[in-house]
C-alpha cells in the first residue's frame, strides 16, 4: 500500500507502507473513500514543528469499513463510517462528558493520507452514515472528520446563540467553517477576518455579514468600530499564533467568550491582560466524536455543504502538490481520492 510519508521540510513523499491490519481486537481497517490536508500538517511540513523521522502523515479521513477486529460490534464491514482524529473508547469519564479528543485511552489516528487505515477502538471512534453515500456528498462528510467539527467547536466554546454578534479570526478551512457553524447556531451578525477575495466571498456564502481586512491592533480597532466600541460577544479563533490569539482576546467584549482550536505555536497569555479583559477562554483539539450524528444528519440532509472549503481535488499520488498549493495558499484545502 502506498501513503503520504513526510521527511523534513517541504518534503512529502508518496511511497510504500506496511498495509494496516487489525491488531486488536476493537480495531477496524477502513479503505479511504477520501482524505485531505490539513492546516495543521502545515506546521511540520513548514518545519515550525521539528520531523525528527520519516513521518506517515493524515489524521482526516472517511471510507467503507473492511475488517473489524472480533470485539467490534458497532460498525461492519461494508459500511461507510467516519472517525475522529483521536480514537476514543467513547465510555470513559471524560468521554462521557462530552470530550472524547480527551479521552483516557486516546490515540491518535495520523496516518490517513493513504488507501487504507486501521482505526483503534472503532465502536467509540467511527460513526456509519444511514447508507453509501452519493459521490457529491463525500467532501461534505470528509470535512466532519476534523475541520468541520472543529469549527463547530469552536462556536459552541465561544458559546455563540441566536442573536449574537461573531468574529472568526482566521480564513483557513476551520475559520470559514466557523462561518459556517456560527451561522447555523443563529448568530446575528458574523465578522469574517480575511484579506483573501475568494475566501471572502466562501464567508459570505457560509453566512459572514461583514468582512475585515486589517489584522492586529487594526483588526481589533476595525472590530470596536464595527460593535459600538465594546467588541464581539464570540470570537472563534482558529490560527495558533501570537497575534492571532491575542487579536481574538481584544475583539472580545467584556463578559464574553473565545472559542480557541488553532493549534498554538508560541502562544503565551499575560495573566494581568487576561484578569483585566474579562473574557471566557475555551478551546482546545475538538471532540469531533461528540458532534459526528449531528453534523453527519445535516450534511446527509443537505443542511450545510462544508465541502465547498475544497478547492483543490487531487489523486493521492500527487498528495505533494496537494501541500504546496496549500504551503503558498494557492488552495485553501486539498481533497485527496485514493
Ligand atoms: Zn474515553
């Protein structure tokens, strides 16, 4: 079987790998229907986050389910499943509480950008869509494996309702996504940070009312104008650096929330700043587990079509063109078909 294997910086290789197999008992081995590149990939291959080996690459997948070990009860053969980027057992406290990306037995599922994945404990981690899906649906339903419920996420932690008024910093898949989400749980108004036309205008598709172009101080001054002076009830950030957590505290109004899933490289919070800016921080990896039925009845219903972040289709052979065109944001996501 061959697969996407990252060697240092810029440097992706399609080559061959150790065919997975069951090996527990609570496994499954999907053949992957689709998989993607994530934003996230982007910080090693960048070589921001160091690749001391060579790495097989691809925690987003969907497919149709060919072997489960003999404990695996939820899923079968033949059927189209969907994981998370964590395997979760979906039972323990921390599961159960709606957190399965923190789960006790948590493993994570990173080798996806391939023809075939073994998933551990498969009846915590994969949920089956009611039947094959049609071929138009599989973007859609691919992005539920992590940008989509990770968008998701980060609306539900910046507690975003009916009526209130949204800022997404960042205009990456998850940022558009938490476009996406913020509009489908009522927001009133959502500010859309982007100075990318055809991101722009994704934002718009996905329910952004206003656009802005600064970033930094300006973009916060920009948020204050556009909110009264007192900032956005919600914010969704979803980038991971410095500035870009720190434009998401700033546009906050008192008393309201920010929903954090860009990943953090290099983020440190002033703890005087955070006393004094009284705003609820809440993010992390999202438990994309805990939205898969939801997300999957509105994709399965088309409710939401979150596959339109794919700009890019590409056989997985050139999966190295796929990270390029995302490295120079030529794309804003890469679709991949075995
Ligand atoms: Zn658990």
């Amino acid at each position: 079987m061959r697969g996407a294997v990252l060697y240092g910086p810029r440097d992706v290789r399609f080559e061959e790998r150790e065919a997975p197999k069951v090996i527990e008992s609570t496994d499954a081995v999907i053949r992957i229907s689709a998989t993607c590149v994530c934003g996230s990939d982007l910080w090693p291959y960048r070589g921001i986050q160091p690749v001391t080996q060579p790495t097989p690459m691809g925690h987003e997948y969907c497919g149709i389910v060919e072997d489960v070990g003999r404990a695996v009860t939820s899923v079968k053969p033949g059927q189209f499943v969907i994981g998370s980027f964590f395997a979760s057992d979906n039972t323990c406290p921390n599961c159960r509480a709606g957190y399965q990306s923190s789960c006790q037995r948590k493993e994570f599922v990173g080798t996806a950008q391939a023809g075939r994945l073994r998933v551990p404990l498969a009846d915590g981690t994969l949920v089956a869509t009611p039947a094959v899906p049609s071929d138009d649906l599989i973007p859609s339903l691919l992005t539920l494996s992590d940008v989509m419920g990770t968008g998701w996420f980060a609306a539900e932690a910046a507690n975003v309702k009916p009526g209130t008024t949204v800022a997404v910093v960042g205009d990456g898949a998850v940022g558009l996504l938490g476009v996406l989400s913020a509009s489908q749980r009522g927001a009133e108004r959502i500010i859309a940070m982007s100075r990318h036309e055809s991101r722009q205008r994704l934002a718009r598709e996905f329910g952004a009312t206003d656009i802005v172009t600064e970033r930094g101080d300006e973009g916060v001054a920009r948020i204050k104008e556009l909110t009264k002076g007192v900032g956005a009830d919600a914010v969704l950030e979803c980038v991971g650096t410095q500035e870009s957590m720190m434009q998401a505290m700033r546009s906050t109004r008192p008393g309201g929330s920010v929903g954090y899933v860009g990943v953090p490289h290099g983020v440190e919070l002033n703890g005087e700043e955070l006393f004094y800016a009284h705003v609820r921080l809440h993010g992390g990896p999202a438990p994309v587990r805990r939205f898969l039925p939801e997300l999957i009845d509105l994709v399965w219903n088309r409710k939401i079509n979150p596959g339109k972040v794919f700009d890019l289709t590409l056989p997985l052979d050139q999966v190295a063109e796929g990270y390029r065109a995302m490295d120079e944001r030529r794309a804003i996501k890469t679709l991949l078909r075995p």
